[in-house]
C-alpha cells in the first residue's frame, strides 16, 4: 500500500475546481488499484487544497492505473489545474498510527473487562449444556472463560493483556490447530456467543453489534481454516485490532 498525496494551489474559482475532481473521481472509484481518496480544503488559505488517494501500490499506480484505460479520464478532468500542483509523492505509512479520544473503543463502548467476562462466563454455561459444541470444551481449563475474555477485551481496543500474559496470536492459534472444526460447529459457536451478548446486556445498538459481529464472523471463519488437517496458517502475527466496522489488514 502506498499513499499519494498532491497539493494544488488553484487560483481564481475553487468551486470549478473541486467540480472536476467530482467528475475526475469516478475514475478512482472504478480503478481497482484505489483503495479510497480524499479532497481537503485548507481552512486558512481556501486556495490551497490535498488531494490524497491510497493505491495498491506504487507500481499499480504508475503502471497499473496510469497505463490503463480509465487514467485518460480521470486526466481530461483535472487537466486544466496540472499547473497548480505545489507537491505530488507517495508516502509509505508507518507502524504510528491509530485513534484519538473522539471515538470509543468497541471495548470501551461494551463496558470493558467486566463487560467481557460476563459475555464469555455466560456463554460458556451455554456451551456446556450444547450437544454439537460442548464435547468440545469438555476438559476446558476453569479459567479458559477469562482468557477468552482477556482476549476479546485486546481485540476490541482495551488493554493488552492477553498478549502480554497469555502469548497473543500463537497462543491462541495453537488451540485451534488440528481440531477440524466443522462449519456446523462454528455456526452454533456463534449463535451461542450472540444469545449470551443479549443475556448479559452488551450494546445492542446497530453500530456496535454490526462491528462485534462482524469480528466474530472473521474470527471463526479464520479459526475454522486453521484448524483443519494440512492447514497452514501464519505462525506468528499480531493480536487482530478490530474497529467500527474495520478489519485489519491480515495477510496469510
């Protein structure tokens, strides 16, 4: 992934400028290198605007979009305003990133640890009792609830602690590894985890349970295709971050 960033300095009418680019953005929208673009207006000097569009990669960019057919397009539309270009660079984005304040965490907004081990306390009560799914925790650890806790309150946005106490990724990998999970069993593993979500109270506005979720779905899915026979997943990665309705960028 590459981020392009241009910076105009138009003179005269702004308006017909950020007209073009809103014709000049079906083309980016069609490419498949893009991955989202954005036009900003400088509150301090309105002439003066970014451009900054995410691309696959560089080569995609250059070679990809600008060699392809809809590039003619996009070109004829900002044509006029090449001459008002102050700086055009890609940038490759670091390790610093993430939210500010103004937006809850997931865990923040569930309640937070004890919101968790609520949830996953009363949904192994449920797993215990369930035909297709429970011979499966039958020798389950008496704390296993916690850590499944702990480890739902990381990937949610609440500290880090399975990571720093339980091994992160590789030890829960390792607990799906050989197990041949079925699809069935994942399905009822969800169903469960959703009714104790409404038994214990978490959130039950659209926002939050679309975002809880969708984890879950991603979670199980990924879990189902490391467990079978062959399988093999990435030994080591990174405690998954899981936004409002954003997954993070895994790649086996």
């Amino acid at each position: 992934m590459t981020v392009e960033y241009i910076r105009y300095r138009v003179p005269g009418d702004t308006g017909e400028f950020e007209q073009a680019y809103a014709r000049a953005a079906r083309f980016l929208a069609s490419a498949p290198q893009c991955l989202d673009y954005e036009l900003s207006r400088c509150t301090d000097e309105p002439a003066v605007h970014i451009l900054r569009i995410t691309w696959t990669s560089a080569a995609d960019h250059l070679g990809g979009f600008r060699g392809g057919d809809l590039f003619p397009g996009f070109l004829a539309e900002i044509r006029p305003y090449i001459e008002a270009i102050d700086e055009m660079r890609h940038y490759e984005p670091t390790a610093v990133r993430g939210s500010g304040g103004a937006v809850p965490s997931l865990y923040d907004w569930a309640g937070g640890t004890e919101a968790f081990e609520r949830l996953t306390g009363r949904f192994y009560e449920l797993v215990a009792s369930d035909d297709l799914i429970g011979p499966l925790f039958a020798h389950m650890d008496p704390d296993h609830p916690r850590y499944v806790a702990m480890w739902l309150s990381e990937v949610f946005g609440g500290p880090a602690r399975y990571t720093a106490d339980r091994g992160g990724y590789p030890h829960m990998l390792a607990h799906h590894v050989g197990r041949a999970i079925t699809e069935p069993q994942r399905r009822r593993w969800v169903s469960l985890l959703a009714d104790a979500a409404d038994e214990v109270g978490l959130p039950g506005d659209p926002e939050f349970r679309a975002a809880f979720m969708g984890y879950i779905e991603w979670g199980t899915r990924l879990a189902v295709a490391n467990s079978q026979p062959g399988a093999t997943p990435p030994e080591q990665a990174p405690t998954p971050r899981w936004g409002w309705g954003v997954a993070p960028p895994y790649q086996g």
